[in-house]
C-alpha cells in the first residue's frame, strides 16, 4: 500500500515537524514532508503504523502485510517513526490506549518541533444507550473487529474473542464497521447474520459492499432502529421500532417487532479522539497560528482515500506556513501554549 510516493528526495530543510497518529492521514503527510526533506517524527500509540486500515478493517480485505511495506517505504525516505508512544494532553482513556508504553506530552512537542499535525482518528465508538446494552454477548463492533483484528495478526490470542460458531448476529448499522463485523462474523462461523439499520440500503454510503453481504446470505432489514435488548445473563434478542423518513430525518413509529439474537455488535458511528479533547470545535484557525494542524477521521469522518488526500494538503499548508512564518520567532512555545489553553478554556 502506497501512502506516498516519493520522485525525488528535496534538500534537507532547518525545520522539524511532529505528526501525532499513523493512519493514512498521517502517513501521508509524513511522506510529503519526508520527501521535501523536513525532518518529520510520528509519534503513534500503536505497536506498529497503519491506523484503522491495521487495526480495524479486517484483514481479508486489506491485509497487514501490505501496510507494512506502505510503512517501510516511509521509514526508508527518511521518516522517523516513535511506536508505542502516545502523546497526551487531556485526553481520556481510548481503545488502543494498552499497547502504549511511552507517554509524551502535547507542551513538549510544542517546544521541540516547528509544526504538529494531529492525525489521531476516531477512536471511541458512539454507545448505544437503550435498555439490555449491558448485557453479556452485546458489543460495541469497532473494539469487536480491533480485537478480532488484533487476533489475526498475532497480538491477542483467541481465547479474547468470543465464540461467533452457529450463532445469531445482529449487527446494528449500515456503515464500513457494520459491513466488516458482518464479514468476520460470517468467516467465524456464525450461522446466521442480519443487519438492521434505521434508515434505508440506498442512504448507506456501503451500500454496494452491503449487497455484495446480502447476495451471499446475510439479512439485511431497514427502516428500524432497536430500542431495547432482552435477556437475561445474556443476551437473547432485540426489540426494534420501524422508523420512516421525513425531511432527512428519522422518525420512530410505534409499530415494533422482535428479533432473536446471540450476538449484538453496533456500529453507530465513531468519535474523534484528538490529545486535545473537543479540539475540532475550536477555531482551526486559531490553532493554525499556533503551528497545530489537523487532518483525517479527527476532523470529521472519512475513508481511506480522503483521509490520505487531506493529509497531503495539510503538510502543503504545513510547509508554507513554516515557509512564509518563520514560526519559532512568531509563536514562541509559550505564545502557542497559551493559544492551546485559551481553545481549551473558553471556546469549547
Ligand atoms: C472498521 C472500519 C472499516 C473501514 N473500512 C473502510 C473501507 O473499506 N474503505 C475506506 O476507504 N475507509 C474505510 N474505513 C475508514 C478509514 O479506515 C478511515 O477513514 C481512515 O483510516 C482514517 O485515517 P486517519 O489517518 O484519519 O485515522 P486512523 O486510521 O484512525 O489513524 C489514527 C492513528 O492515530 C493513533 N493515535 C490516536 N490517538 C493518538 C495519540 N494520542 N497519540 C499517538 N497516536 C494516537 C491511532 O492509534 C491510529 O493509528 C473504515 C473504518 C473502520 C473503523
């Protein structure tokens, strides 16, 4: 997997850039940069670099060995990779968060580098808040597939996973994390797979991948959202109401049905974990000034290919900016400390 590709290697240039996060947004970046010759350090909380594309998508589709050329190609340009590091600054306790050995802080990297680009992801998946989502056998899919994932790729062993032989899985949504549960589930040996989402197959931005999934077997119900699961101990099935559409918006009717289940995975959305909490509500501009750059699922949600693009942007408007500003003069460290703070106390 190509995350940049290099023509011809720049001069080395007097300035250090720092890029929080190795997904595709990242990676990107670090090789646009990498390539023009600045000096580029990425600091990821993960054992090794790829984001989600390595430890959320399952492996049949993209498989990790094609990422980590994508990455070795970026550490031979010159790139400089810190794994196992997670850069903090308020930032609450995330998936992934285990696997980090080394904590940096934001203020650091502030005072030592020229630019920083956040390119953290969305990382906490949106819970589900009805009755029964407590009970055992009821998963939120995005920590479900990273840890199937994680099994694939030798880092968990399988006894973490539970058990999808013969079982009924319902799978709540109709986005990539719901389309990729289904097909691990399915590759687990579940014997029977239905999704249900609350609005219809044709708003699905997967609606493809989901009628390639519905060809070969899995259910697919729209038009309903789930309002309660039952069971006792474990789970054993859930009650959805039908919705309809009205003016973009999904509204609830009273008609409900029932469906059994052994599995729940929900796939509801996902939200962005910036070491800077809240962060995207802040004026981007603000930060800007400060050298604080952002890119990827942090901003708001993307795929692969875009995540990558506005990685490329950024390091360009990176690059300028430390061209036309001359920031260590401008933005002291104290001056862009500051600037962080005011965001943190007073806009979000
Ligand atoms: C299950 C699933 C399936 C998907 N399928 C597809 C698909 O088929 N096609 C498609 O185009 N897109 C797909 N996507 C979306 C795509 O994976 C994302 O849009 C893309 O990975 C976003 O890239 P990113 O670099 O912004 O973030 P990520 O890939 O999330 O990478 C962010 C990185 O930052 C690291 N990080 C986070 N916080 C810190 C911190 N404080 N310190 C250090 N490191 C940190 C994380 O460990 C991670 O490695 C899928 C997403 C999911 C979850």
């Amino acid at each position: 997997m190509k995350f940049y590709i290099c023509r011809e290697k720049g001069e080395p240039k007097p300035f250090r850039i720092a890029i929080i996060g190795a997904g595709p947004a990242g990676l990107t970046a670090a090789g646009y940069l990498a390539c023009r010759g600045y000096e580029v350090h990425v600091y990821e909380k993960m054992p090794e670099g790829g984001g989600m594309v390595a430890f959320g998508i399952p492996e049949v589709r993209i498989p990790i060995k094609a990422v980590r050329e994508g990455v070795k190609d970026l550490e031979k340009l010159g790139a400089n990779f810190h794994f196992r590091t997670k850069v903090v600054y308020d930032s609450p306790r995330e998936l992934g968060d285990e696997w980090a050995e080394r904590f940096i802080s934001l203020e650091r990297l502030l005072s030592e580098f020229d630019a920083l680009l956040i390119a953290t992801g969305a990382w906490r998946p949106r819970k589900l808040k009805i009755p029964g989502v407590e009970l055992s056998g009821v998963y939120d899919a995005l920590t479900l597939l990273h840890h199937i994932k994680m099994a694939r790729i030798g880092y968990y062993s399988w006894d973490r996973i539970p058990d999808f032989k013969g079982k009924h899985v319902v799978v709540i949504g109709a986005g990539y994390t719901a389309v990729d549960v289904a097909i691990e589930g399915r590759l687990l040996g579940a014997e029977k797979i239905t999704m249900v989402y609350r609005r219809g197959l044709e708003h699905s931005y997967a609606k493809a991948e989901i009628r390639k999934l519905i060809s070969e077997g899995v259910e697919f119900i729209e038009f309903a959202t789930p309002v309660r699961i039952i069971g006792e101990g474990g789970v054993q099935g859930v009650e959805f109401a039908k919705t309809r559409i009205e003016e973009g918006n999904v509204i609830t009717t009273d008609e409900h049905f029932l469906l059994d289940a052994d599995i729940v995975a929900y796939a509801i959305g996902q939200l962005p974990t910036s070491p800077i909490r809240e962060v995207v509500c802040a004026s981007e501009e603000i930060l800007k000034d400060a050298g604080i750059f952002f890119a990827g699922d942090v901003v708001a949600p993307r795929n692969i290919g875009t995540a990558m693009r506005e990685g490329k942007a950024r390091a360009k408007e990176i690059e300028e900016w430390l061209l036309k500003k001359a920031p260590k003069r401008v933005f002291p460290v104290s001056m862009a400390a500051r600037l962080v703070n005011q965001v943190i106390n007073g806009k979000c």
